[in-house]
C-alpha cells in the first residue's frame, strides 16, 4: 500500500462520538494527504448535543503529515442542509474526491476502487457518481467489477465537482421541466416511474430536504449514471440500532480488487428493479415523518 493516499476525502461528522472514533481508524490507515473536515453544530439550547459534537470533533487528530481544512457550523444545520454545504465547500478547493459519513466503515478497497475510477471515468460526463454501496444480498456473477446504475448509492461514494455544479437543494433546475420525461431513459416499468414521480412532487410541495432523493433527481435530469461495486464496499454501523427492516440492510464488506472494468456503459435495469423492490419501495409518506422528526423532533434522519 501507498504510504500517502493522494484523493483528496471529505468527511462529514455530527455527535456520534464513538462511531466517528472507528470510522477515522479506517482512514488512519490509508493516511489521505488532504482531509477536509465538516461538522453540523448542536442542536440550540441543548447542552448535551452540544458536548457530543465537541467530543466528536475532537476525535479527528491526524497523525500523519497531512494538509487539513475544517467547516465547523456553530449552528445546528439538520442533515440536508449540512452534507449539501460540506460538499458545496470541498468542491470550491478540489475538482474531485470522496465523501464519507461518520457512521459508515469503509473497507480498504474502497479507497483504490474510486481512485481507480476517479480517473478512468473523469472525462466521461455520464458517470456522475462512484457508489461504495452494493444493498443486494447475493453478489452478481458477472465477470466485471461493477454496473451502472440509474441509483447512486450515499453511505460512501466519489464524484467530481464538474457534476456536482448545478445541484441544489430547492430543485430549481427542474422548474418548468416535464418530470416524467426525465425518467423514460431509465425506468421500464410504470410503478417505478410513478412512486419517483409522486417523490418528487411531494419534496416540492412540502419543501423536503431529503438530499438523497434531491441529488438523485439531479443525476437524471443531467442524464448521467452512478457506478455500483457488485460487492459492498461500506459498512453503516449507524444501522445497528434502527429498526430492523432498517436493519436489514446492513451488509458486509468484501474484496473487489483488481477491477474488472465493463466494456460498455449501460444502466443494469435489472439490477436496479431489485433496488427498487427491496431498498426504495417504501412508502412515499415516510417522506413527512422523516422531515417532522428532524426539522420538529429533533431527530436526525438516518441513510
């Protein structure tokens, strides 16, 4: 192993103190020469969430010669606001990197598979993003070592500043457009076409920010792709204390190098129809409770 990883990482804290101690044991170990650091403040007038994100900050020590940044909000932001500036903000320094949560473990492939794919696909605009995630239970037999996929996976992921321009979180570049369209390049069947459908007018009526299903939105509307690993790459130990068809989706990290690289770009329509069967078919109302519980509750939702 390279004794200096050389992508730039950006990582995204909040007050989960033990997880982010874990988590950045991972990226001891791969030593990146540029880390940036972001991390949401506390929610207002609460002591304790206040201690736990000093706690958390105070985690992130590098030991190795390193060039560091840091975005520390004094102001608690909620999930969707804070991962769209934390990302906004690495990207106005570097024209690409990765972007990792603090309840997530990447596994050591992880790392030289973006890479690796960083560059291979840097000037190819319809690769949008690089997933470390795989939600299926059995890995593909197929000879390559990944897909393409209309769904970017977010417990860990690498893209690149050129296609993260133009998102945002209010939508905008969609005003006026015809939704349904944008879809027909990437769904078959009317089920999926409807549920996103229905999402996404629901974001817009109630002003959601879910950035997951945002940025997913933005992805096709610039008729790009993600990259898929047919193994799991990442682990969201952030999951171990959810409900269990959260639960569920929790997978094990396996090994992926050398890269067996697809001949052709095409989207995987039947490995997306898993996705969406057993990951994203839920119901859209889940939307409301997961905005009440963070923006009135004071409940962070959880990917």
């Amino acid at each position: 192993m390279k004794t200096m990883f050389n992508v730039p990482i950006l990582l995204v804290l909040y007050n989960k103190v033990e997880n982010t101690h874990n988590f950045f044991e991972t990226i001891k170990k791969i030593k990146p020469a540029k880390l940036y650091v972001a991390g949401d403040g506390a929610m207002y007038n609460d002591r304790l969430d206040y201690a736990e994100c000093l706690k958390t900050r105070s985690v992130i020590m590098p030991e190795w010669q390193c060039e560091c940044h840091y975005l520390y909000k004094e102001e608690h932001l909620g999930k969707g606001k804070m991962v769209y500036q934390a990302i906004s903000w690495f990207f106005t320094y570097e024209p690409e990197g990765i972007i990792l949560f603090d309840d997530t473990l990447p596994s050591h492939d992880f790392f030289r598979y973006c890479e690796e794919l960083l560059e291979k696909y840097r000037d190819n605009p319809k690769i949008v993003h690089i997933s470390g995630t795989n939600f299926h239970k059995k890995r593909e037999k197929s000879k390559n070592s990944y897909y393409f996929s209309a769904y970017p996976g977010f417990w860990g992921f690498a893209t690149w500043a050129n296609r993260w321009k133009g998102f945002d979180l209010e939508l905008s570049q969609l005003e006026g457009e015809n939704f349904s369209k944008l879809m027909v390049d990437y769904f078959n069947k009317r089920t999926e076409k409807l549920y996103w459908l229905r999402r996404y007018y629901m974001l817009k009526k109630y002003k959601l920010n879910i950035w997951e299903n945002q940025y997913m939105y933005h992805l096709w509307y610039i008729g790009g792709l993600s990259i898929t690993p047919n193994a799991n790459l990442i682990t969201n130990i952030g999951l171990k204390d959810k409900k269990r068809k959260i639960r569920r989706l929790m997978r094990n990290t396996q090994s992926i190098l050398p890269l067996a690289h697809p001949e052709t770009i095409l989207q995987n329509k039947k490995a997306d129809r898993y996705s969406f069967k057993y990951v994203y078919n839920k119901d859209f109302f889940k939307l409301i409770t997961d905005w009440v519980d963070e923006y009135f509750l004071g409940k962070e939702k959880k990917i």
